[in-house]
C-alpha cells in the first residue's frame, strides 16, 4: 500500500505567527476568562512623572520635618536648662547628682569659706598666691595632673587635703607611705580612734578606700588594719591631709554619720578652699619637647583630612544613588515533584525499614513480570514461582524466597535482593 | 538629583589645595563653596527630566523563548539638551537588555531606544518606570527621575509539542478517509452508499440498499465530527511540582548547590499539560470537533469556549499565558459541578492533573462516577522521569531504598490507574516529554473507535 506524500501543512504558532493583526479573541469569544483585555498588538502608551515635585516633597516629608524640630528644640531646651548644673561630675562643687559634692561646697561657703573651683592645676597656683598662701588646696580622685604640676602644688605654701586615689600623691605627700600590697579598705562607718579634733568632734564616719602610715608626728585616724584612711602631718610649714575615700563627701552621705562635720572640719581650715576638678577638656600628653602629637600634626594635614571626608561622602552619594527602584517580581515556588519519593526513601534508610523497601520492590516486580508470564493479576505464588522458575531455570525455593520470602536481614541482603530481582526480571523478559 | 564621580573627585583634588593652602580652614570653606556652586549651575543646566515625553510600541505577545522588542520613544519638548543615562525598568524574569541606555536627546526631538526582551517565564510581564538621569553640561551633578509608561508583554506557552502536530494529522486523514485505503472500520459514523467496486469489504454492503437499486451498494463511513471535547486543566497544587527538564529554562529556579547531586528542576507539571492541551486542541480543531478550555484549582481559573477553529488556539494560549499554579488543594466537588453545568451535552472530558493517590483519593475519585456517567472521562497526568530514574538505582544501600520508594510510589500509580480504568475512565501516563503526544494518540484511538 502506497502512502501519497501528504502535504505537511505550516504549523505556526498559533498567535505569534501573524503579530500585525489584533488580537481580537474577546470579541470572538466573550466568554474567555482572561485577566487582561485583548489589545492591539502594537499600540502607545502616554507616560507619566512618578518623580516627586517640591510640592510633593514637602508634602509628604513635612510630618517628619515637624517631628525633627520638635525633637531638636526639646534637647535644645533641656540642654539649656541643664546647662547651669554640672551632672555626673563625681565630688564636685558644681555637681547636684548624688555623687557631687554642691551640698559641701554650699556648707563650706555658708561658713564663709571662699570656695574657688578651678581646673588646672595652673589656675589653682594661681588661686593660692591671690590667697596669699593662706589657702588650702583639695584634690580629688578625679583631677588630672601632670608630675611636673603635682611637684609645684607640693611646695606651694598650701595646705594640701588629698582625697582618693590621687594621681602622683607620693609626691605631693612625700611622707606618707601606702602599707606593701595592702588592700583598699571596704568603705564603712568607721570610728575615729585618735585625737585629731576635727575627726574626734565629727565622730563615727564613713570611711575607706586607700590607707595610709605617717611619718612620725603624724595624726592617724578611722583606721583600718595597721594604717589609717585619714593622715594628717605637717611637712614643710604646711599640713598635708590625706583621706582614703570621698565617699563621705558626696551630696548622697554628707547627711549620714558624722561625714558633714568631717568634711566641713576637714575643707574649712582656711578662709579659701581651692577645689580642684579635672578641665572638660582631657590632658594632652607632651612629648620630650612639651609638645603632644596633636601639636605636631601641621594645621593643612587635618582640614585635608576633612576635606577627603568630604570627598568619600560626595562619592558615597555617587555610588548610593540608584537609577530607578528596585523591581521586585513575584517568583512561582520551584519544587521538584520527586521530592516526596526522596524523602520517602530517606524515611526509608533512617528507620532500616527493609520489610517495606523490600515489598515494594518485590510488588514492582511482579507487577512487572506477571503479565509477561501469562498470568492474571491476581496469580496465587505458587503459581508465579513456578512459572517463574520455568522460565528461567532457576531454584524453586531460590526464586520463591527472593519473591516472598522474609525481609533481608541487612542492607547488604537487600541490594542482593534488588539485583537477583533485576536479573529475574531480565531473564522473563528475554526468555 | 544624583552625582557623577567628577564631583568626587574634584573634592579629593580638593584635599591636596588644602594640604599646600596657608590658610587650609578657609581653604576647605572655598573647596566645599566651589563644589557646591558647580554642582548648583550644573544642576540648573542639565535638561530637565520631568517634562520628558514617553511613548511606548511594539509587540505585546512572546512566544517563551522568544524575543521581543519593547521601543520606547523618548521626546524632549524642553529647551535644553537631555544628555545621560536612562533605565527603562522590566522585572528580571522579563530578561531586559541592556539595562541600560545611553541617552541624548536634543530639544524638540526624540529619540527611539529599544529594549530587547527574552522572557524566562510564562505570564504577563508589566513594565516598572523608566528613570532618566540627565547630566549637566560640567558632568558633576545630573537631575533625575521617574516616568510611569504602562507597557506589558503578555509571555504566551511556547507550544513544542507543535512538531508532533504534523504526523497526529496525517493520521488523522487516514482516519478520515482521504487515504486511499479505505477499510471498514476506520469511522462510525455514516457517510454515504455508493457502488461496490472490487475490493470492497463484503460486510459494508448495505443488502437494503442493493435490493433497491438492483446494484450492490455499500455504505461508507466516516469518523465522527463535530463532537466536544473539554479540556480541563487542573491548576492546584499538584501542577506546582516541577518535572523533567525544561526545554527552555526557567527564571525563578534555586541556585544549585555546588557539587549538589540532585537535578535542576525542570517545569512545572503545569506547562507540560498545557503543551499537550495545545496539541490536543490543535488536533481536534483539525478533526472537526469544537474544543472547550476549563482551568480550575477552587476556582475557575480560565475558561474559553465557543472560539472558531481559526481562532481556537491564540484564544488558548492567551488566555493559558498568566496561570500559574496555586497553592492549594484543587476542589476536585466544585472542579466536576463546573464540568457538567458548562458541558450540558455529553462530551469528551480530558482531565490534565497528577494520578497523586492521596490527592484524588479524596477528591477526584468520588465524584468520577458522575462525571463518567454523562461524559467520556480521559484523565492525562504527566509521570516523573526522576521517580523512574530512581526505581532503577542499584548497588549502594541507599540508592536501593529509594529505589524501594520509587517503586512504592509507581505501584499506588498502577493501581489508581487501573482503579480509573475499572470505572471507565480512559488514563494516559507518560513522561513529561511524551505527554503530548500520547494524550493525542490516545484522542485519535478513541475516535477510530468511535467513542466520542
């Protein structure tokens, strides 16, 4: 029989093939349910401006703009109520916080004690030779100075009352002398234990910190263990007065114990108090030729510095500005469909579950091969393993145990099992 | 707004004027004061953005793993020159290049830029903005900004199983007769009497007839035409697992895994249903028959009926183009009420979905009955070529106990096939890239048979 060459028609694409004429399949068939309308294939569009005007700029920013002042003319009045009070500044005479001392400072000058706050230990000589030396110097834990200030504070004619730890305090009280690897001493109401009026009049207060023994002539007092927090010796036609903490001093104890009479007894010796607080602005520390590194740096080198910043951010702007949004897509979920049967045979492997794995392959092969025997679906066993085992020649018992017989004891039964299962289905079907 | 790297760099030069300036505070005033000057006269020049003109043409469908041109005219109404960069946004999946376009349009007139669209996925792809930053004459400092120009490609299926097409329709033609070897049996349908002429099938004389005409005459026979035939595509989420391999690769795929053993994922089962519905369709079209299209997950997702057979098949692919597969259980109750309330005469149902056991357990099955007692049921599900490649893993431990799997899960597919069968339903189950083909094989035997 003779086939004529059937002519093979044209397949196009069914809308793509002719893309000049509309795509008119609403109109043909009113029923589609489509989401977008059929359009001419070809057509314009108009365009419009997305880009925010200053109108719109202002409109849509002015809520934040108002936020912002509001904002900044709150720091800006807090700040300028603030600013008179010195907070978080520990003992001293400006600070009204709790670990200021202002309480003290106001005592102090109730008493007609003249109290000179000063920040530099320069400003403190100062202040000592307008008080014509009769002046008593108190430096705290807290002050900066140098070794070179520390030396000319000691032989200005002052008294000296030093409180805490102070830095370069073995040469401003050369004589005292810190007991070897003693310990601080836990600050605590302490009683005075000596003759020193200023501590026998203020009783029990509360003391600790640094301890300190004397040279002979000293007046130790509160002690703790073999020394005392507070020494008192004259050296050099002034006195020196040393105290382990100021704790006692602070606006928080001044009302406990007997700290406010101590420490009006103990600041109040002279008719000037000169108190010595660290300046706002930290120390520079000088080289060999008493210039720091900040003066050694030429003027051009930081504003070229400045300028370079400058020049980063012009560049970050650069870079950062982006042309036009980010376009987000909706994306479809990407799963493959076997993943189902991989996590099955996972399940599988993680239990050993080699009665089941060994069923199925055991089904799929019967399934398989059942028909190519000549027999029905429903086949007994003995049935299939004897057809089977006619027609490959194999053992009866060798193909009925691989066919129905128990589940393989291992993994390695089981791959024994799927290969024999391969090879009889191989054999069926080539025989 | 937006800068230029000149801007940068002028500052950085700035630095060194600063470095060598006797007075360097003053020095970075004057920096800083003539960047910034620059930067204002720049920005004053630049041709303005906002008052730029869009206009947008060109093709709006694309067959996947085609390529498209989105033109798009640019026209400067304002006084000064539009010189600098313009980016005209498309989704990635929209594959626009390039990304970005030189641009320079002198006053008063336009310009066309094209952007060349290669689609990696089906569905409609809208485009975003088109951003134009305009650079001053100095090229420190540009304007820019955004225009709206509403412009969307429609991605239809690309239809491959349109090579299969020619051979179904030369078997097609034998069925119709127009082969010379006209053998009884090959239609049910009856044509017309004519004369006896040696060779005739001797069972095809119609005696009647013959007694009549005092002539033997036989009777002829056709195949049946103008039958229906629905096809029903199943968009829930069994359409959503990803088969085979894509012919043509998809956007969206997860990066793989370095050294990772397993495959990329090909396409979802969806698209290689609609690929066979098409060749279907295209068949039945040919052979005479008024193709319906229902696609349905819990709700009617498309649904094109009563196109003529010139416009049946860009009527399916446009209205195919932007489902996508859901991700919920399909409503197999509501899926067989929608069947027969649009389907009042009895016709061919061809149900594209997954043979998933647990899934048409519970839903197909139970409704089956009275769907195949009204119409002729053919359900076509796309098997997994991995699940097959798995059954034949061998050797180490593991790869036999997913071969174990494969094996279970091949074997509930069996039997829910022949469960089908039992009810007379007709099922084909084959690979993703046979599925075409065999489900228009399977078209073809039914009406050599006669069934429709």
């Amino acid at each position: 029989m003779t086939q004529p060459p059937a002519p093979q028609p044209a397949v196009p694409h069914p809308a793509v093939a002719q893309p000049a004429v509309p795509q008119t399949t609403a109109t043909h068939s009113p029923a589609i349910h489509s989401p977008a309308p059929g359009r001419p294939s070809t057509s314009t569009s108009t365009s419009t401006s997305v880009s925010p005007t200053a109108k719109s700029l202002w409109r849509s920013g002015r809520g934040i703009v108002a936020i912002a002042l509001i904002i900044l003319a709150a720091a800006v009045v807090t700040l300028l109520l603030s600013s008179g009070q010195r907070q978080g500044r520990p003992l001293d005479p400006d600070d009204t916080s709790l670990a200021g001392s202002h309480a003290l400072a106001q005592l102090l000058r109730d008493r007609g004690v003249t109290v000179h706050r000063v920040d530099s230990a320069a400003a403190a000589e100062a202040s000592v030779r307008a008080a014509r030396e009769n002046a008593q110097v108190l430096v705290t834990g807290t002050a900066y100075l140098s070794e070179q200030e520390a030396d000319r504070l000691a032989s200005s004619r002052a008294d000296l009352l030093l409180v805490g730890p102070v830095p370069y305090a073995e040469r401003l009280a050369p004589d005292a002398t810190t007991p070897e690897g003693g310990q601080d001493a836990i600050s605590r109401s302490r009683d005075p234990g000596c003759f020193l009026p200023a501590a026998v009049k203020a009783g029990s207060a509360y003391l600790g910190g640094l301890t300190y023994s004397g040279p002979a002539g000293a007046i130790g007092c509160y002690p703790a263990g073999d020394a005392y927090t507070l020494l008192r010796y004259p050296q050099g036609g002034h006195t020196v007065t040393l105290v382990g903490s100021g704790d006692f001093m602070t606006n928080q104890r001044l009302a406990e114990d007997g700290n406010a009479a101590l420490a009006l007894n103990l600041a109040g010796t002279r008719p000037t108090l000169i108190w010595l607080v660290p300046s706002p602005e930290p120390p520079q520390v000088a080289g060999a030729q008493g210039k720091s590194f900040n003066d050694l740096i030429p003027a051009g080198v930081k504003w070229g510095a400045l300028q370079l910043a400058l020049a980063v951010l012009l560049v970050a702007f650069w870079q950062g500005r982006r042309l036009g949004p980010v376009v987000a897509e909706k994306l479809p979920v990407v799963v493959r469909a076997a993943e189902t049967v991989e996590g099955r045979g996972r399940l599988y492997r993680a239990r050993r579950a080699r009665a089941r794995a060994a069923d199925a392959l055991r089904t799929g092969t019967l399934h398989r091969i059942t028909p190519r025997l000549g027999l029905p679906p429903g086949a007994g066993w003995e049935a299939v393993v004897s057809a089977v085992a006619g027609r490959t020649g194999h053992d009866t018992g060798r193909v009925g145990a691989a066919l129905y017989g128990p589940p393989p004891a291992d993994d390695a039964g089981l791959s024994a099992l799927a290969d024999y299962l391969d090879s009889l289905e191989r054999q069926v079907k080539d025989s | 707004m937006a800068l230029t790297g000149r801007a940068g760099l002028l500052a950085a030069l700035g630095a060194l004027l600063v470095l060598i300036a006797p007075r360097p505070g003053l020095a970075v005033l004057g920096v800083c004061l003539l960047i910034a000057a620059l930067i204002a006269v720049d920005l004053a020049l630049a041709g303005g953005v906002r008052e730029l003109r869009f206009q947008r043409s060109g093709e709006r469908l694309v067959r996947l793993g085609g390529q498209v041109e989105a033109v798009l005219i640019v026209e400067n109404p304002g006084r000064r020159r539009v010189r600098g960069v313009l980016r005209d946004a498309w989704p990635p999946s929209a594959g626009g290049t390039p990304r970005h376009h030189r641009l320079d349009v002198p006053p008063g007139e336009r310009r066309r830029l094209v952007t060349t669209l290669t689609p990696t996925r089906r569905g409609d792809r809208e485009a975003v903005t088109v951003t134009v930053r305009a650079l001053g004459p100095l090229g420190l400092a540009a304007r820019q900004g955004s225009h709206r120009v509403p412009w969307s490609v429609r991605v239809l299926p690309p239809f491959l199983s349109r090579k299969h097409l020619p051979s179904r329709l030369a078997r097609l033609r034998e069925l119709e007769g127009r082969h010379p070897a006209l053998v009884r049996g090959q239609g049910t349908e009856f044509d017309s009497l004519r004369e006896y002429v040696v060779g005739d099938d001797v069972r095809s004389i119609d005696w009647r007839a013959t007694a009549r005409r005092s002539d033997v005459v036989v009777r002829t026979w056709r195949p049946e035409r103008d039958r229906r035939v629905l096809i029903v595509l199943d968009t829930g989420r069994t359409s959503a697992g990803r088969v085979g391999e894509a012919p043509i690769p998809l956007a969206g795929a997860a990066p793989q895994p370095a050294g990772g053993a397993l495959p990329a994922p090909g396409w979802p089962r969806l698209d290689w249903s609609m690929d066979a519905a098409l060749l279907l369709a295209a068949l039945a079209a040919r052979a005479g028959d008024r193709v319906d299209f229902l696609a349905y997950d819990r709700a009617v997702r498309a649904w094109v009926s009563g196109a003529s057979r010139t416009e049946l098949l860009s009527a399916l692919v446009t209205s195919m183009a932007p489902i996508e597969a859901e991700l919920v259980e399909a409503d197999s109750a509501g899926m067989v009420a929608e069947v027969l309330s649009r389907a009042r005469r009895r016709c061919l149902v061809v149900l594209l979905t997954d043979l998933n056991p647990a899934a048409l357990d519970e839903g197909l099955l139970p409704h089956l009955p009275q769907l195949a007692s009204r119409h002729l049921v053919l359900v076509a599900a796309v098997a997994d070529p991995r699940v097959a490649a798995m059954a034949a893993g061998r050797g180490a431990p593991e790869l036999v106990y997913d071969a174990a799997a494969a094996e279970h899960t091949q074997s509930e597919r069996h039997k829910l096939t022949a469960r089908l069968r039992r009810q007379g339903v007709e099922v084909v189950d084959a690979l993703p890239d046979d599925i075409a083909p065999a489900l228009a094989d399977a078209y073809l035997a039914l009406k050599a048979a006669g069934r429709l």
